[in-house]
C-alpha cells in the first residue's frame, strides 16, 4: 500500500483556520478550554412559528417577556405576556411556555426539577391572555409534568406524582384521570427511564383534534429490577437514590393504551395487537378524531408496525408494517409526517435511508429520494404545494444540506453554503431557521426565504469567537481518509502542533465515540482540547470506524449482534495506518473516548494487539449485559440468544488480554452506565494482575461536571497522556 493512498486529504477550507495559526500569539491553555472561552454561541432561544407563518414568538434575554417577531424583518410586533404587567403575576422570569391554539391561554413553568436526561417537573401556571391574570394550573400548587393544551385551547392534561390530571378553563375545575400511578410501580401519560434515554420521549399523551378523547399509555414498572445507587452528599451517611432499570433481557416495563372520555369519563383499555413485550414509543391522533395513530416495534426493534386505532370502539387497523433483518432506527417512526392525505416515512429497505410517501391506507404511492446517499431528518411537508423539505448526506458523508423536492419529484438545495446544515420552517414553509458551520467557522443562524435560499438577516454570527481566535496560534482541522488493512476507507479529522515541521516526529492521541449510528467526523465547527494537547506537541486525530452513520445501512449495521468488535478493530488499523506516516511516532499512540467511546477505548486496548501504548476510558460501559434493555438489544438481542456475541465483545471477559497503560474514570452517581461496569471491570484487572490507573467522581452523573469538575477531569487526562507520551 502505496503511502499517498493511505491518508488522503479532503475539503481542505482551510485558509481561514490557517490565517488564524498564522496570526496567533497565544497558546491555547486547558483553562481557556474547559472554562468556556472557545465556546460558541448556539443558543437564541426557541422561535416559534405562528399559525399564519409570517410570525413567530421569543422570549426575551431577561426571560420576562413573550415578544411576537416578524419572520421577515425581525421587527417585534406585539409582547404577549409580561411578568411586570401581567395581573397576580407572583414570580419574576419563567424558564418555558406554550401557547394555545386559539392563542387564548398559555401556559407558563419555572423552577425546573430534572428527573433524568429529558425529564423535570416545574411549577406551572396559566395565564389568561383575556383577562391579563396568571394563576397556577393546579389547585395544590405542586410541580407537574408535560402540561398538554386540548386541542380547542379549553383544558391541560397533565401528569402529577404520576398520575394524569385535567385541568378545565372554563369551569375552572380540576378532575384526577387516573388514580393507582406511584413512583416505581405505575407511570400515566409519562415515560420510564429507559423510553425516555433511548426513545426520546417523554410524553406518551394524545388529544383527539375534536378535543374529545385523550389517549395516554400506562407504564408498570413492577417488573423491572430495581438499581440502588449511592449518593454520598455532605452527611456521614450515604443515602440511596432507587429508580428502575431493566438491563439486557431483563423484564421491561408493562405497557397498555386507554383512552379517556372528556364527556363520559369513562376509561377504555386499547388492546393493541401486538405481543406483550413490544414497545409503545409513539401515540399521536391524525387529523380524523376516530384515527389514534400507535406505533409499535418488537422487542428485537426488527418489525415496526403502526395502527389506526378507533378511541371509542377500541379497533385496531393496522397501516404500515416495516421490517429489517437487523432493526429499525427508532428516529424513523418517530419523525413520521401526517398530511390529511396521508403521510411521509423514511426506511432503509432500499439500504439507504429514503422518504416515502403513503396513502391513508398504507398503500405506497412513490418513494420520494433515491440515491447512494442517506436521507438524516425528515424536515416538514407543505400540504399547499406537495414540497417535501430533508436533510441529507448526498454531498459527503462529512455534510448536511437542506432540499426540498416538489410534487413532480424536482430536487432543489435550498441551503447555499457547504458544511453542515441544518433548518427548522415556519408553519407555512415561506421561511426556515437555518443553522450553518463548518470546520473553519462557527455557528451562523440565519432567517432564509425558502423560495430563494436568500437570507433575510442573521440572527447569530459568533463575530467574537471569531475576532478572539484570532489571538491564538493553532493548526486548523484537516480532513483525512484512513485505508485500513481490512481494506475499508475511512474518514477522519487531524489537528497537528501549531509549530508543526515535517521533518520531526510526534506522538499521536486518538479520539472517537463510535456507537452506532454515529459521527465525530463531519464538517462542523469545534473547538476543544485536541488544540490544547496540540500545543503541547501531540497529534490528535479522530477516525470514524465502521459502525458510524452517513454512509448507508451495510456500514452502519455491519457491527450487528458483536456490537464493539469491528469498532475497535478500525481504531487499531487506523493507528497502524497513521503509524507509517514519516511525521507520527508509532510507539507512541493513545486512544480516548467517553461513554461508547470509553467501551472502544478498552476494546481497543484488549484487541488491538498493542497498537496503543495508553488509553483513557471515560464512563465506559465494560460489558453489554449491565446496559439498558432498548439499546442492547436493539444491536445485540438478549444475552441468552447471542451469548457468544456478548462474550466476544466484553471488556470484562478480555480484562487479561489488555495491552498498554490505562486511566478509568467514572461519575459514582451515573444513572445511564452505572458506576458498577467500572467497578467490576477494575476487580477483572486485579484478578487478571494488570495494573492501572482508576479516578472516580462522587454524585457525578454521565457527564461528569459542575463547580472545578471539568478542569479536574481534563487536567487528570492532560497529565496521564504527558507521562505516557512526552515524558518517557
């Protein structure tokens, strides 16, 4: 294999990121980074399309206000709630807010308390527009969950101690749906831990458009083992915080549908034909009030089957059926788009993820994108034209760009610059929110006509970020393709010392995440401490393996069932491959990562047959069996149908096989990847008689941080590379 053939580079814009290395006098410090100051700005606040699409609505930087925009000018037009104007307004700023179809009511939280990743509960109030009063929504004043509009504006569901409650505007009255909810046993309308981690849902609640009916699933997490956690706060004594979490093949949670008559009251269980360990991830009504949409998948998430069901009669019809020899991304059906006509739904069956369009009934009518490329969101539909607006991959795999296809199937690209794109349209789709960056440039969030592409005006430029980059001296991202010894191409990113010279030869840190489905590689904004370890004279280098999305259903799934295996095998040959590189020291490579990156890191270390002196493994899960019951199997089916896949693919079972140098850190209070996994893999090493370096973080959860946290963490990994790389 021919050197030029091994790394190759790609897109190359970087002049700009040159210029800065250039220009630079600063060396970028570890403080700089952990403390924010190469942050960029993402964040204007949620903007909110208007039903007539020419407006939408804010809050203010000061959270006290509601402002009403004009999309086209950015003019404000008119402020919808004010807490200093607002009658019996007994709070100061809100953290969130909806507002009713009929623009009549909103409703308005604060004090936020998370639950888990997606989850919280908050004090919830109701402001009467009509009226300019505020009042809590419910009578106790308590914290209450995914607070829900009826469709005519009239009532709010919602979920309190786990239960559902509606409130009723116009008689101001309260009446309590259900009533045996309680914490680890039965959940209403809300979701258990392991939906919420791995379905992203939270709210599992549906309204009938005629307002009449209100559906809701019913979790029972009676069966589900209970994990007891440690945390060990300011007292002598630790406390346990217990919540239920079902890890591979162990049982799930219950699940059944009801719907709830407004009129009547009365409740009517939905028997859902499905066996009684699928899953339930998504209820939505279509635009007919006797069409409950539910969606289901098999517990292998192989077969996804979606339903029409009648709330009063309890009848089920089943739509659409879809199925994969491997699984279905859960994305997919739940980025299903309804048309009174019928609807829009990305599959895989033609090996790439492509729209399709269906009829009512099910029937597919055409499959709107075709290609070589991976469709990655399903943007919105516009009913008035018949345009369907995606993202997708068809330039690279390393960007995303926004099209829209009309009703005779002509394609346009909407966004107009190259790098990674992503859009949210208004109600009418006349304008979109587009967010643009690539590897030389920070976020840009423009207004864009949708007609045109044109932008209107910009919302957010990160102009500072920019000017204060300016200050340091760094070697900008290259894009590179790896060939691996498999004979496989892969791309990567590689940041070399500022002060680089061909002619010398420098140790090299590996960075990857690698789970499935996803990509640390792409052509986006980033700033962290491959600069900072870059300065210190190391390579860092990022390589996204077999396994990660963007390049078509075999790459993706070819890990199917030893979940791990062909992961790390990439990292190790990619070593190999940069390890001929005239300008990389091969005895001197490390490998990190965080969560499924850690796992990789460990794998890599047990089977890449010394390709890595080091390696730092963050939060890494250490064996499949200890992870949640929806992941796993979604990639490895249960423990006792592919025990041999579980094995292979277990740190733990490979502890004696580690090569190298070793750093494992945990949060003891992680709810997602237990701090057990570490724990017992550090015990595998001791009975194995490696040595290693172990640090732990009390009460800190997966992401590990707050206070001096961050630094500490990165400063520990900072010097562990410099012992292993630089310093021996």
């Amino acid at each position: 294999m021919q050197m030029g053939k091994c790394l190759n580079l790609l897109l190359c814009a970087l002049t700009a990121g040159g210029m800065w290395a250039q220009q630079g006098a600063r060396r970028v410090e570890l403080k700089d980074v952990t403390g924010g100051t190469f942050r960029q700005q993402t964040f204007i606040g949620e903007l909110r399309s208007m039903p007539d699409g020419e407006h939408y609505t804010a809050m203010n930087r000061e959270r006290t206000k509601i402002i009403k925009y004009s999309y086209r000018t950015g003019a404000p037009v008119d402020t919808l709630f004010d807490t200093s104007r607002a009658r019996e307004c007994t709070f100061d700023n809100f953290e969130g807010y909806t507002i009713s179809s009929t623009g009549y009511r909103i409703l308005l939280w604060r004090g936020r308390e998370q639950i888990y990743r997606r989850s919280y509960k908050a004090d919830t109030y109701v402001y009467d527009v009509r009226r300019n009063m505020v009042k809590p929504l419910n009578e106790s004043g308590e914290k209450v969950m995914i607070p829900t509009f009826s469709p005519d504006g009239r009532m709010c569901a919602y979920v309190k101690d786990n239960n559902i409650w509606l409130k009723k505007f116009d008689y101001d009255t309260e009446v309590q749906v259900t009533k045996d909810g309680a914490v680890n046993k039965i959940i209403y309308g809300a979701t258990d831990w392991v939906y919420e981690e791995e379905f992203a849902v939270t709210n599992l609640t549906a309204w009938s458009p005629d307002s009449k009916y209100l559906a809701y699933v019913r979790f029972d997490e009676s069966p589900v083992p209970e994990y007891r956690m440690q945390m060990y706060g300011e007292g002598y004594y630790p406390d346990l915080y217990e919540y239920k979490y079902p890890k591979a093949g162990e049982p799930n949670s219950g699940i059944s549908l009801y719907s709830y008559s407004v009129e009547t009251k009365d409740i009517k269980r939905l028997e859902t034909p499905v066996d009684a360990e699928s899953y339930i991830p998504r209820i939505v009504f279509s635009s007919d009030p006797e069409q409950l949409v539910v969606m289901t998948l098999n517990r292998h998430q192989s077969v996804f089957s979606m339903f029409h069901a009648n709330p009063k009669s309890g009848v089920f019809r089943l739509i659409l059926k879809d199925e994969n020899k491997r699984y279905i991304d859960p994305d997919w059906p739940a980025g299903i788009r309804f048309t009174k006509d019928g609807f829009y739904y990305v599959s895989e069956k033609d090996g790439y993820a492509h729209i399709y369009r269906y009829a009512q009934t099910g029937v597919e009518l055409r499959q709107v994108t075709k290609g070589n490329w991976d469709v990655t969101r399903l943007l919105g539909i516009d009913e008035a034209t018949n345009t369907v607006y995606y993202e997708s991959a068809e330039e690279s795999p390393l960007r995303r760009s926004v099209y829209k296809v009309d009703g005779k199937g002509e394609k346009t690209r909407i966004s107009t610059q190259t790098g990674t794109n992503s859009a949210d349209f208004n109600a009418n789709y006349a304008y979109f929110v587009n967010r643009y960056s690539c590897a030389t440039e920070p976020v840009t969030i423009t207004v864009n006509e949708t007609k045109t592409g044109k932008v209107l005006r910009t919302l957010l430029d990160n102009a500072a970020l920019k000017e204060k980059l300016k200050g340091y001296a760094f070697s900008p991202k290259e894009f590179i393709k790896v060939e691996t010894a498999s004979g496989f191409e892969l791309n990567g990113w590689m940041v070399k010392p500022p002060d680089f010279s061909p002619s010398k030869q420098y140790p090299v840190v590996m960075f990857q995440y690698g789970g499935p489905g996803s990509q640390s590689v792409s052509d986006q904004f980033g700033f962290d401490w491959e600069h900072y370890l870059a300065a210190k004279g190391i390579i860092y280098v990022c390589v996204d393996g077999r396994g990660t999305g963007a390049r078509g259903e075999e790459f993706r799934k070819c890990t199917y069932l030893r979940m791990g295996e062909l992961e790390s095998k990439d990292q190790a040959e990619a070593a190999r491959a940069l390890a001929k590189l005239p300008y990389v020291d091969g005895n001197r490579m490390a490998i990190w990562g965080w969560s499924f990156g850690g796992y990789n890191t460990l794998m890599a270390l047990s089977t890449g047959n010394g390709a890595f002196r080091a390696g730092i493994a963050v939060a890494p899960p250490t064996d499949w069996r200890y992870y949640d019951s929806v992941y796993t199997e979604r990639f490895m089916r249960t423990p006792k149908e592919n025990e041999g896949g579980y094995d292979a693919t277990s740190p733990i079972k490979l502890a004696e096989n580690l090569q190298g140098r070793l750093l494992l850190i945990h949060g003891t209070a992680d709810d997602n990847v237990h701090f057990k996994q570490s724990v017992d893999y550090a015990e595998a090493l001791v009975q194995a008689g490696k040595q290693f370096d172990m640090h732990f973080y009390k009460d800190r959860n997966h992401g590990i941080a707050g206070g001096n946290t961050r630094l500490h963490l990165y400063t520990k990994m900072a010097d562990f590379l410099f012992d292993n790389l630089l310093h021996d």
